[in-house]
C-alpha cells in the first residue's frame, strides 16, 4: 500500500469518526435533557407532595390540641333539686320502673347546670360578674357541656353536694381567638366573641384554668352542630369501619373468584370478551354512577335504609370489584405458563394447578391490588352524597343498618361548615385520620406482598 | 449415497427388545384455529424405545410430542384428529381422564421449570397428588429414588428443603427428569430437554436417557442430530408437519431414504 493510498483511508477513517463524534454529542445532549426533565417532573411531584402534607400538617396537628377549661364544680343541692334516684321495687314491673327513671333522668334535664358552671368559672374571674354579661359567660364554654356534667351525675347521683374537678372544652370560638386563629385587631364588630369573653379568655388562659389540652373529643365524640367544639369522628369512623368490613367481605371473595375463574377456566368466547370488556369499562366508570345506581336499586327497590353503612358498603363493593378483578387477572397472568405447564404435566388437574402453584404466587399481586381497591373505597365520597350518608348523625352507629356518615364525607361536611375558623383545622385533622389509615393499609399491602412474595 | 457428517455412534444402543406397540398414532392432525399445523401423522412406538424426533424449526415435531400426552388441549384455540392410542386405548376418548393420561404419560419440557417450592416438595408434589405414598417414610424413599435415578440425590441430598430453583440450569433440568420419573409413568416425553443447558449437562442428561431407558418408553424432541444418534434407537423426521420419514436411527442418518432426510441431515437446510 503507497502512503498516500494509506493517507487517504486515513483520512476517510478519521471522516467516519468525525461524523459519528458529532451525532454522538447531539445523542448524548438528548439523554441529557431527557434525564434531566424526569429527574425535575419527580423533583416538582415530591416538592408538591410535601407542600401539601406540611399545609395539612400545620393546619390539621393544632387541632389535636384542644382549649379545655379545668374547674372545679360544685354541685349544689340548692340548685339540682331532684329526688332520690328511684330504686326498683318489689313486685314493680319493669315498664313501671323504667317510666319512674325517666321521670328522675327529666327532672335532671330541667336543672340549670350552666348556673353550677357558671358558678365555678365566676371562682376564677376577676371582680364581680353582672347577670347582663350571662351571655358572655356562657361563650366561653362548649354548650355540649353541660349535657357531660349532667349525664356524670345522672350516672352518679351520690356526687350532688360535692365539688369535682371536671375537665371542660372551651367553646369554638374561644379556642379560635387563643389559637390567634382570628385577628385579635379586628374591630369589635367583627369578632365573633364579645369584648368581655376575650378578656375573660385571656384572663382564665393566663390562669391556667383554660389549657391546651389533647382532644380526645375529636375521636370520641360524633358530629356536633349546637357545639362544634365538641364535634368528633367517632361516628363517620365507625361508619367508614362497617363500610370497610362490607367492601373486604364482599368485594374480594367475589372479585378474585370471578377473576380465577376468567383467567383459567372461562372459554374465550364472544360472551367472556363482552364481560371483559364490561369489566374493565366499569372500572372507569365515575363513582358517582355506582352512587345512582345504589340509590336506584337498593334504597328505591330493595327498600334498604337510607344513610347505611350497609348501602354504603354495597355500593362500594360494586365500585371495588373491577379494580380487584383486573389487579387479580394482572397478577395470575405474571405467572409464567411454564408453572402451569410442569402441573398439568405431573398431572394436576385445572384446579389443582391453580390452587396449588398459580394462586400461590399470584397471592402478593393480588392483596396488594385489593387492599388498594379497599384504600380506594375508603377515600371515596361522591357515591355516598348519592345515598344519603351525607346526612348530619349524632350517634354512632351500632350496626351497619343504623345511619351514619364517612370519613371522607365528614371531612366534606366540616369542610362546608359556616364556622369557618374553627373548623378549618377540625378538617385538616380529619384528613389526617383518613390519611393515617391510608397509610396504614398501603403499608399492610406491601408487608403482605414482602411476606408472601417467592424468590424464583 | 453417503452421508458427509461424522455420525457419532450410538453408545449402548439396545435393539428394542420387545415389539410391543406403547403409543400409536394414526392420522393424526393438529389445527392452531384455521392452521392446520400436522398434516396426518402415523407412528407406532415400541415399548422400551427412545425415540427422537428431529427437523427444522416449526415443522411439528413438539406439537406431534405434545399430542401424546395431550397437553396441547392446554393451547386456548387447538384441536387434534386422528387417534393416538396408548397400550391400545384410545387418549382422545371423551371418557378418558386426562389427569390419569398424563400419570401416565410424563413430560419434560424444554426450559427448565422447577417449582418455586423446596427440592423435596417439587419431587413429592406428584405423588402426593396421586396417592402414591400413604407415610411420610414412604414419600422420602420416593424422593430419593427419583432423585437417584435422576442422577442428582448426591448432589443435592444435604439440601433438599432449599428451593428447586436455586440448582444450576442442568441441575435443574434434571430435578424436572426426577419429579416426572417419581410419579412412576410408562412413557416420557422430553421437548428438547438439553437446549438450555451446556454440554457437560447434557452429557448427563443424554446418560440419563440411556439408562431410563430400560425402565421407560422416551420419546424427545431434539434439534441436536448428534444428540439423536448418540441415544435414540429409533430416529423420526419431520418437515412442514408432515413425518417424512422414520426408521432405526442408524439407517436415518447413513442412509436415509427420503431426498429431504439426507439433505436435512448433511446440512442443507434447516
């Protein structure tokens, strides 16, 4: 080879070289950008996520934390005048002796309980209170209390004469102006408390009479209009709770029984491929039909009650099913045919191979999908409006055919209420019980696939 | 005419001693939705024989194997004519347990496909599902002696209640030969049973099938030509679903009859 014939392939070589350096920059420059732009998309979705877990947090954690009057009460004979507490007699039927202490329980309801408290708030204010500035008074204290104070007594008849220590809420807008939750330099006019009960407030505060105190009301209590202060979970957690077992019960059964049987032993035929696609159209389908057709079929045909946890139930199960269907088929699909393959070989039947080796290994795919269905089901509003769990309940329900609201409606409801600066936090809280329990089941899904999860 | 390739021989080579008919197929098709993908197959295989079925890729040689034990009923869209009998019965009879059939008749499949269970519950599972072993002692001998005959209780015997797949791929393959062997069938078929392994493994699995093959009837699936004349009495090969020709293994490869046999075998195509 002459050395320019070597000369020239060098120089084609060094050409090819070139043109392939350049367009490697320009490929290197896309990946870059490309890495770039997912590492900021992550970047910004974990800067949102922690703006709003703070903004909840900082809104919500006050809120367990509640303004509560300590006092001392003495309850006066002058005051409770009632009779002895009646005791069932011989030959007395039980109607007659229920008759006599409901009798008793009216007499304790008609007794003045806000004079004893009052009373005992007087004990720790200054100078002489006028009975103009009753309301006043009044204001500082939850007006749900005095039903605490009366049921203590009509549970305990003996304490009349003495003086306890009882452990009050402070009203609404007593814990709104000692959490700064309003402006303290608004004009009088446009506070909600009159300029006595502030200065009283403040006063009681700085005595330690009034503290901040851990709200066990707000988990205890149900849902209060006459005395937001005292408005709790108890109620929407207990409905929420029926709601939940109702969805596990029904709705796993049946979707992974439903999916097993598509996945390995339905015919694929037109009439599977319909249903397939039914199923995964229903997936897709807005809550707030599933919430129609709940009210449509089980409260306007079956007659079942309104505002139920088991209406409640049912209409989530028929939103969880598709989810828990698809999630299960997902999972027994994953399974590698050669399973399938080395049973029947062995000479499994279809359901031996499926029950032995397939569900097995399928098992963390599915728990995972479920427990996210049931998640779901958990956070879901809209199909509740629909059926009348929206309604205000005051008690807990003691079985899914009593009414009763949920957790994310109560969150709805708060959200809504007219006592704005109040229950802007109650929400917040409330939105962190329901993200706790999310939480705690996302957490339960993935220790059960961990657990159940076979190394190949 | 004489073939170009070296044909290693055949190592103990038996001729089948008895002639008794174990599966025969006659006019066997097999249809994939409209494909027709064998075109009337007809084989008789004797008792005691290993046969090895040889072609190009996609000629039907696994779905004519699969057809013996029906596992091809598995495939959603599949469909099989003709009669396959086994020790004259017919495997297609509507009245037949396939569960029973494939007791039977045992399959080991191409890729190694342990169970993710322990070595001794991969072995044990066959028996157990049939009845096999009323007692645990019983059980345990028939884990060993499968695992013997498979050639592997010695390297494994230490470890049985780890998972089948942690052993090698031919470790492996063999653990898949002893859990098929451990449910006592007749006829094992093997679908190309060393081509996910390296050679030292297939050595031993070829020396498996020797020595199997005194106890059982095996029909494999091979695309290995040297593989077939090193361990199959009888050699059967198939084109474009139709079986060409079949004969003792050494006529096949020195002096097959049929043009495409010979240009199959020297390297023409396939």
């Amino acid at each position: 080879m002459t050395a320019t014939n070597f000369d020239i392939a060098d120089t084609r070589r060094r050409a090819r070289l070139d043109t392939i350096q350049r367009s490697l920059n320009a490929r290197h420059a896309r990946e870059r950008r490309f890495r770039f732009m997912g590492l900021a998309a992550v970047v910004t979705g974990l800067v949102l996520v922690a703006i709003l877990f703070t903004s909840i947090l900082a809104r919500g954690l006050p809120a367990f934390w509640q303004a509560t009057l300590y006092l001392d009460v003495y309850l006066d004979p002058g005051v409770i005048q009632v009779d002895e507490r009646p005791v069932r007699q011989a030959g007395e039927s039980p109607a007659q002796f229920r008759e006599r202490e409901l009798a008793w329980l009216n007499q304790l309801g008609l007794v003045n309980w806000n004079a004893l408290i009052d009373e005992a708030l007087k004990a720790h204010l200054p100078g002489e209170v006028e009975s103009r500035q009753a309301r006043d008074l009044r204001a500082l204290v939850a007006s749900g209390e005095r039903f605490a104070l009366r049921e203590r007594v009509a549970a305990n008849p003996e304490l009349i004469g003495q003086t306890i220590n009882v452990k009050m809420l402070a009203s609404a807008n007593v814990d709104v102006w000692l959490k700064g939750n309003i402006d303290r330099n608004l004009p009088d006019h446009r506070q909600q408390l009159s300029a006595q009960t502030r200065e009283w407030a403040d006063h009681l505060e700085a005595q330690g009479v009034i503290r901040n105190a851990f709200s066990t009301a707000l988990f205890l209590n149900t849902d209060s209009r006459s005395s937001p202060a005292s408005a709790g979970l108890a109620g929407a957690f207990m409905g929420s709770l029926f709601m939940m077992l109702i969805v596990i019960a029904l709705s796993i059964p049946l979707g992974v029984a439903s999916a097993i049987y598509l996945e390995e032993f339905a015919p694929r035929n037109r009439l599977t491929d319909l249903i397939e696609i039914n199923i995964n159209n229903l997936a897709a389908v807005p809550s707030i039909i599933f919430g129609l057709l709940g009210a449509a079929i089980f409260i306007g045909y079956l007659r079942l009650p309104l505002s139920a946890p088991l209406v409640g139930g049912l209409v989530l199960t028929l939103m969880t099913l598709p989810t828990i269907i698809i999630a299960t088929r997902a999972a027994l699909r994953s399974i590698p045919p050669s399973i399938r393959q080395a049973a029947l070989g062995i000479g499994a039947s279809r359901v031996q191979t499926v029950f032995h080796h397939v569900l097995p290994l399928a098992l963390p795919g599915i728990l995972t999908g479920s427990i996210l269905g049931v998640a779901q089901a958990l956070g879901e509003t809209a199909p509740l409006l629909l059926i009348g769990m929206n309604a205000f309940v005051a008690n807990v329900p003691s079985s899914p055919v009593d009414q009763a609201t949920a957790l994310p409606v109560q969150i709805y409801l708060w959200q809504g209420n007219e006592l704005r600066n109040f229950f802007e936090a109650r929400t917040s809280a409330a939105i962190i019980v329901l993200l706790g329990l999310m939480l705690s089941l996302n957490a339960t899904a993935i220790w059960l696939r961990k657990k159940f999860e076979t190394r190949w | 005419m004489t073939v170009s390739v070296t044909v290693p021989t055949a190592m103990n080579k038996r001729t089948a001693q008895a002639a008794n008919v174990k599966m025969s197929a006659r006019g066997v098709k097999v249809f994939y939705g409209e494909n027709e993908a064998l075109h009337g197959i007809d084989l008789d295989i004797m008792e005691h024989e290993v046969v090895a079925f040889i072609g190009p890729s996609g000629c039907g040689k696994s779905t004519f194997l699969r057809c013996l034990n029906r596992m091809n009923d598995t495939i959603a869209g599949s469909r099989v004519e003709g009669q396959v009998t086994l020790d004259g019965n017919d495997i297609y009879d509507p009245s037949l347990d396939v569960v029973l059939l494939r007791a039977q008749v045992g399959i080991v499949f191409q890729k190694p496909n342990p169970f993710p269970k322990s070595i001794y519950e991969n072995i044990a599972y066959g028996p157990r599902l049939h009845g096999l072993a009323r007692r645990r002692a019983e059980l345990d001998d028939i884990v060993e002696s499968s695992l013997r005959r498979a050639g592997l209780w010695d390297e494994v015997k230490d470890r049985l209640d780890q998972p089948g797949t942690s052993l090698s791929g031919g470790q492996q393959q063999r653990l898949c030969i002893a859990r098929t062997i451990a449910v006592s069938p007749e006829v094992i078929l093997m679908d190309e049973p060393c081509s996910a392994l390296d050679p030292i493994a297939t050595g031993k699995i070829e020396q498996l099938i020797d020595e199997l093959s005194e106890s059982y009837t095996i029909v494999m699936v091979t695309h290995n030509m040297q593989q077939a004349a090193r361990v199959a009495h009888k050699t059967a090969f198939f084109h474009l679903g139709d079986l060409v020709e079949v004969g003792d293994t050494d006529d096949i490869f020195t002096n097959p009859r049929e043009q495409r046999t010979h240009d199959y075998i020297t390297g023409r195509f396939g």
